[in-house]
C-alpha cells in the first residue's frame, strides 16, 4: 500500500480491530486510496484514520471540553477576569477525571486558552485582565481524557457589545459551519478553507494565513494543516476517518499580526482591528461528516 503500512488478508480481521473481515470492513475503502494515490492525489496515511473505538475516546474526551466551554458560558460577564476563567477550567477538568492539553504544550503556561478583542490566539490569562462591557473574548479549550484529545473554541460577547462586533463574530461562526458543508467524503480539504475563507471575504473581513486548523485525536496536533485560505481541489483527499478542527481566525481588517516578543506566546492583529475565532472537531465519515466538539 502507498503508506508502506501491513494490508490484511481479504478474510482477515480488519486493521481497525472492528473483528470484521477486511473485505467487508476497510478493504474498499483502503483500495480507493491506493488507486486516488497512484493518480496523484495527496492521501493521508491510514495511521490518521480514526477507528470506532478512537471515535468513542474522543466523545467521552469531548463531552468535558463542551463541559467546560458550558461553565464558563454560565459565569463570564464584565468583572470577570481572566484569570478566572483559567481557574473555572481547572476545577471543571479536576472534577471530571481529564487534563487540560493546553498546559505545558511546548512550554505553554496555563489550562486554557483567553484571546480579548484584538488578540488573535493564544492569550493569556491574567488577574489584571478584567473584562468589561462591550468586549469580546474567544476561549479556546482543549482536553486530554482517557488518552483521547478533543478541542474546540466559543466567542463570548460581554454586555452590550457594538453592532460591528456583533458582525464579525457573527460572520465567522458563519464561515465554520460553511466548512462544514464543504466536508464531503472523498472531496478534498482544501473545499474546506475555500469555503471559509469566502464568507469571510464576503463580508469585507480577512483570514488570518499563519494558524490553521489540524488533525487531533491521539494526539493534540496531527497532520493535516487545516488552511483556510486554500483553493477548491487541493489538498488532501478526505477520506472516512480523518478527524481534524474548523477554527478560522477573523480579523475585522486586514490579516497581519504580531506575535509578542516578550512570551512567544501572544498574537495580536498586527494593525489593531478586532479578531474572532470559533472552532469545532469532526469527524469525516462515508455519509459527510459527524460534530464531535464545538
């Protein structure tokens, strides 16, 4: 096979350790790929493919992450700090038996992920970061629980918040759930980030090109890169099995940004303009795909 890893016997057990016979499990499936690789297509190694048994991982894994975003849903308004939302994703996650996958991640901090207003990703929490009426925020929360990692990010808006940031965040909880259409088994991925990218351009906004969305599921960060500026057509094919994120980062004007020197850490819309993300976990499967995270 194109990815040099074992093909079972026709009448064997399949790989995927369903106990059926290859022939009437993957077997069809791992043929079209050998046949769309040697045409040339970019075709994802079957060691990415989720099995059943990962699906269920990741939901028990998943049920938490929403968990979270939930808890925090029910206490964030203006006084908040951001600190406490770090410590709301302690308790949540020390009361249900998982980890937060964020801490400690290449050196990385906290347990949670607090980007306000112009902070594209990756913000950090901290007391003295109070919010206040007419913000917005992204909390973006990623869990590790029984071995399985699951991810997914919510836009919260404070108060009263202007007609501008209402749109914008608006428009890019949009742009996923028009990736989402663009999933379609044996499409490709790139159909994903054209569609996302077209409602955002669409509405005068730009996407950020730097950060993607990304495989996950075993691990915290799996190939593929998740592009949100492709073309239709490109990339990798999507084939029943691949589990990845949709988490777009909008910026209300242009899309430069700036990393702070001082942590690594921190990136801010290079010009000041407001930012907004949402992200979901799916799975694609022979029918289109399944929400696991949001």
């Amino acid at each position: 096979m194109f990815d040099n890893l074992p093909v079972p016997g026709r009448n064997d057990p399949c790989w995927c350790g369903s106990g059926k016979k290859y022939k009437k499990c993957h077997g069809p499936s791992d043929e079209r790929m050998e046949s769309l690789y040697l045409e040339g297509e970019e075709v994802l190694p079957r060691s990415l493919l989720k099995t059943a048994a990962d699906i269920e991982g990741i939901k028990a894994s998943a049920a938490v992450n929403m968990g979270v975003l939930d808890y925090v849903g029910e206490r964030i308004c203006a006084g908040t700090s951001t600190m406490d939302i770090n410590r709301w994703v302690e308790e949540y996650l020390g009361a249900h038996d998982a980890v937060s996958a964020d801490l400690n991640f290449e050196g990385y901090p906290y347990s949670v992920c607090t980007s306000v207003n112009d902070v594209v990703c990756h913000g950090f929490p901290n007391e003295k970061d109070i919010l206040k009426d007419g913000d917005i925020i992204n909390v973006d929360m990623s869990t590790i629980k029984g071995g399985y990692f699951s991810d997914s990010s919510r836009m919260y808006c404070i108060g009263e918040v202007s007609e501008q940031r209402k749109r914008l965040v608006e428009v890019c909880h949009n742009a996923v759930n028009a990736g989402l259409d663009a999933v379609r088994p044996w499409g490709h991925l790139g159909d994903v980030g054209a569609a996302v990218n077209k409602v955002c351009r669409d509405a005068g906004f730009s996407v950020v090109e730097e950060y993607g969305g990304h495989g996950i599921g075993r691990e915290f960060h799996e190939d593929p890169f998740v592009s949100f500026v492709s073309e239709e057509d490109t990339g990798p094919v999507l084939v029943p099995g691949m589990c990845f994120t949709i988490e777009p980062m909008v910026n209300a004007s242009k899309p430069g940004i700036r990393t702070d020197r001082g942590n690594g850490w921190i990136v801010r819309t290079a010009d000041g303009s407001d930012s907004a993300q949402w992200e979901v976990q799916l799975v694609v499967t022979e029918g289109g795909y399944e929400l696991l995270s949001w």
